[in-house]
C-alpha cells in the first residue's frame, strides 16, 4: 500500500500573506466598479442633464414665478423660423418679378436687417427673454384682478385663427363712421397762402359707395364670394399639420395652445382693461417750419417773416427739409410725442400765427409757426397706435416694479437653428428633386 502525502501545513506568515492578497485583489475590483460606476454615472448624468434637467432649469423668473429651459429654447426656434419664413418670402418674390436683392435698395435693406437678427442668436434670445418677462407679468396682473382665459376660449381662438367657424362665419365688423374735421378758420386763411396746399383730411366717403363719372355717388354691387365646405375633419387635419409642424422646432401641443393663443388672449383682456381711459380724441397741432444749420441763418429768417415775407417762399428757398420745404415747411397735424421734445413744447406753446424764436434740436435750428392748436379726433389707426402706446407704456411701468431675474446661461443655450443655410438647403434640394421628376425636352408627357 502506498504511503499517504504528507499534508502540508501552511505557517501562519503564509495564510497572513494569502489574506493579505485576497484583500488587495477584492479591493482593487471595488475600485474598479467604483470607478466604472462613477464614468457611467458621470455619463448617465451629462445625458440626463442636456436631455431633463437643463431644460427644467428656470431662464426668466418674474416676481418668484419662473418660464424653464425648454420653453425658452422652443419659441427662440419659433421666432428664428419665423425670421426664416419672412426672409424667403421676400427672396422669392424678389425672383418672381425679377429684382435683383443686391442692387435693390430696399430689398436689400429688408434682408440685410433679417439676416442680421439672425446671424447673431444673442438678439432673437434677448427679444424672446423680454416677450417672457412681458407674458408673465400680464398673466400675473389676470390673475390679480380676475381676469380668466378658459381651455374653450383658446378652441375658439384656434379655430378662428384657422377659419373654421362651426356656428357659422361671423357678420363683418362694420367699419367706424367717417370722422368730420373742423373747417378752417378766417386765421387760418388769413395765414395760408395759394402756394400752401392745405393739410386737411379728405372728406371720407361712404364704404359702400364710389363716385362715377359724372362726380355722383353710385352703389356698389354687393358681391357675396361662393364659400368653399370646410368640414371639421378638414379643421383637424390642418391642426395636426400645424402640430407636427411646430413638434419639430421643440413645441408640444400645451405649448402651441399656451403661448400662440392663450398668452394672446391673456394680452388682448389686459390691454383692454388698461387702455380704458385712451380718448378717441387728442390735443394737436397745426404746424409749419424752416429749418436751417444755425442760430444766425434762424434769427435773420425771423426777421424777414416778422417784417412781412411769405412763410412758404422761404422755406421753398432756405429750408433744409427737403421733405415738406416743396409744401411750404407744412408739418400738418401732429399730437404730443411725435416730434422731438424741444420742437414739440415750442409748438404746444406758440398761439396760433405766432412765430417762435429758433428751436435747436438735433437736426439743427427750426424756425416754427403754428396754424392750429384744437382737440381733434382720432382716426382708427391713431387710436390704435394710441392703444399699442399706452399699452407699452404700462408694461414699462411693471417691469420698472417687478423682480426680474434671468438665468446667466441663456445665451449659451440659445439655439442657432433653425438658419438661412438650412432654408436654403432645403430650397435647392426641393428644386432638384422636381427637376429630376419633370419630363426631359423633347419627350411626350403620357
């Protein structure tokens, strides 16, 4: 029989050194899937942050209530698309009919000054920063004084936005009775003269009547224009285009509905709240004026009027207005906060016929004469210029009261697409693709 082996005893020095290398091995594979852990942590979380987090970070906050990331960037695309749209209409209807955008000097301007907006994303960033602040201070006054827009009055403003009246098309609004000015006065004959064309507003015909040949008014036709059926499928069809449409620049339907319609009508139920007390009439002035380089030319010319010379001739022959010295310096009516503020006490001040001492302002030194000072109504593009001013002016005086705070990293998250090269792009590629699918010459279309 075989001897056994004999069992090798291990010393205590070599189990020490085994468990002292079991620990070294276990700790090291710790530190491994630490470390793994960590980078994919790391990882996980510059994803999770671009992707969630950022987005929910506040941009603009207005007395403690905030607009996040995510909505900040989804109207700055808005906004630049729109820019975008407006750019390649004006480049396409410069095509249409032959005009040249590099010579043309309006044309030119136009584009320039959209390709400007968009070349820079710090300026289409701030415009939306401020349509922010503007949208939460006008909701925070709503909510204040009650003032509700409910989910069935954002359906109707879609639908009216989109043309789809299911009650039927609502009646015309009538339009505003022709206003009647004051005739002249026996001063103010006195004061003009043949050479003066008169400033007055052109008596307003009815809207429903035109005047023959003969001079007489005759009636215009009523036309009524066959409607064409837009069923409600139609409708949806249209919105779910509109949707998938805005679904690309980062715009989920809440915010289509929340910030196209209901900030507006939240805008539009403010301002008629603090516009109620906008007349529909005005102070104005009547006036005329000669304006020269310097205070010499200015007084010399005030002699000449005091000692009896023609206003008009004088500032056909010395004005430097090139834009009313063919109308005699005839600046027409005007209310406060027109002109610049040294003409415009000048004028408000002046009795009428009076001649003012020279006026500098930074066109230079006017010499002013005023030929009417009355309240005078408005017209409906006044009236409404008057509302959008007040209007504006109020949202000044909130912002002046409110706390503000603007996140400092919104400029460098401010999108820079969607961009003029990407329109382009997609302009040309549209063309190719049709010029592919159009018959070659000479073969027969089927």
């Amino acid at each position: 029989m075989a001897k056994d082996k004999p069992t090798k005893i291990a010393s205590k020095k070599h189990l020490a050194r085994l468990e002292r290398e079991r620990r070294q091995t276990q700790l090291i594979t710790f530190i491994a899937v630490g470390i793994v852990v960590i980078i994919v942590g790391l990882i996980g979380y510059g994803i999770l942050n671009e992707t969630v987090l950022k987005t929910l970070q506040p941009v603009v906050t207005v007395n403690g209530e905030s607009v996040n990331m995510h909505v900040f960037q989804a109207r700055v695309r808005v906004a630049r698309q729109q820019y975008v749209d407006q750019y390649m209409q004006y480049y396409q209807l410069a095509q249409m009919f032959g005009i040249d955008p590099t010579t043309d000097t309006s044309m030119s301007q136009t584009l320039n000054q959209i390709q400007s907006q968009l070349a820079d994303p710090a300026l289409v960033g701030q415009q939306v920063i401020d349509d922010i602040t503007n949208d939460l201070i006008i909701r925070q006054y709503a909510k204040a004084n009650g003032i509700v827009v409910s989910a069935t009055d954002v359906d109707k403003a879609i639908q009216d936005a989109f043309g789809y009246y299911p009650e039927g098309t609502p009646s015309p609004t009538p339009t505003s009775a022709p206003i009647t000015f004051p005739t002249w006065s026996a001063t103010q004959y006195a004061l003009m003269t043949p050479t003066t064309p008169p400033t007055l507003a052109p008596t307003v015909a009815s809207p429903t009547q035109t005047l023959g040949p003969t001079g007489t008014a005759t009636s215009i036709p009523s036309l009524t224009p066959t409607a064409t059926p837009y069923t409600l499928t139609g409708f949806q069809g249209r919105i779910k285009e509109g949707l998938s449409f805005y679904a690309k620049l980062g715009m989920s339907e809440a915010d289509f509905r929340n910030i196209f319609f209901e900030s507006n009508l939240f805008r539009t139920r403010v301002s008629d709240i603090v516009t109620a007390n906008v007349t529909h009439e005005q102070e104005q002035v009547w006036a005329r004026h000669i304006l020269v380089a310097d205070e010499a030319t200015a007084l010399s010319i005030r002699a000449e009027l005091l000692a009896g010379a023609d206003f008009a001739t004088l500032a056909a022959a010395q004005s430097t207005d090139t834009s009313t010295k063919t109308t005699g310096g005839d600046l027409g009516w005007f209310g406060k906060g027109k002109m610049v503020a040294e003409f415009e006490t000048a004028a408000f001040s002046l009795k009428v016929g009076e001649i003012s001492q020279p006026v500098q302002t930074t066109f230079g030194w006017h010499i002013i004469q005023v030929l009417g000072h009355e309240i005078r109504p408005l017209t409906d593009t006044e009236y409404k210029a008057a509302v959008t001013a007040a209007f504006n002016q109020w949202l000044t005086d909130q912002r002046n009261g409110a706390k503000i705070v603007v996140s400092d990293n919104w400029n460098a998250n401010t999108p820079i697409l969607p961009s003029l090269d990407s329109a382009f792009a997609d302009m040309y590629a549209t063309a190719t693709a049709l010029a592919k699918q159009a018959p070659q010459q000479g073969t027969p279309t089927p």
